[in-house]
C-alpha cells in the first residue's frame, strides 16, 4: 500500500509509516505544497496512492465525484502526534487493508474507527 501524506500534516509522518512497513511519501516531495486538493486526489487517483489527511475536503471531493477512488484516510484527532494517534493510525492501515485496496474513506479517530465503502452515496439521507 502506497501512503501520500497530505500537507496538514508533518512530512515525518511518512518516516513513521516506512518504519512500519508502509510505502510513504509526503506531498511535498512529490508535488506542489500549494496545490489544491483537487490535484492531490489525481495524482493520488493515477499513482494507486491512499491519501493520508486531518482534512475533510478529500470526503466531500469523493462525495461529490461519484468515484471509487483514491481510498482516503482521514485523521479526526486534536493531536496528531504518532504518540497520541500513531498505533491507532497503523492499526486501521491493517485492519483496512483491503477496503482501502478496493476504495473507501477510512476515519480514525481516537476511539474508534469507521469506513464507508466507495462510491460515497451522493442520495440524500431518508430520515425514519
């Protein structure tokens, strides 16, 4: 699994996540720091990267595409320390694996974690 770590977050992400055996680089040394989001997505789209992120942009670019990739990663943590988040961080890369392989949007928040496969269901919500 290839990580492309998002410019909200440290570049020594991508040497936390090489040490525990992932494939990772950090945006920065891979394309322009101030480029939108937007452009990530298609070099994460074309590259078979997941995107590693603390922003909820990539959720709302997948959402309004319609595609089934790039797999998205997002990070809901007031501190994004590897201390604090990085096991939890490693552990859904794990136990994720192949939902991110085939496409989803992967939350990892401190207690928990969620994924939703993609396509991102565009209808609007049917309240009971």
């Amino acid at each position: 699994m290839k990580l492309l770590i998002d410019m909200n977050l440290s570049p020594s992400w991508a040497g936390f996540l090489t040490n525990a055996g992932f494939e990772a680089a950090h945006w920065s040394a891979l394309g322009d720091p101030t480029a939108p989001d937007r452009e990530l997505t298609e070099f994460a789209l074309n590259g078979g990267w997941v995107i590693l992120t603390h922003d909820l942009d990539f959720g709302a670019i997948l959402a309004a595409s319609g595609r089934s990739g790039p797999s998205v990663m997002q990070i809901r943590a007031d501190d994004l320390s590897f201390d604090a988040i990085g096991s939890a961080i490693i552990a859904a890369l794990r136990q994720m694996a192949d939902s991110l392989a085939a496409g989803a949007l992967v939350t990892v928040e401190p207690a928990r974690t969620r994924v939703s496969v993609l396509p991102l269901d565009r209808r609007p919500s049917q309240n009971a």
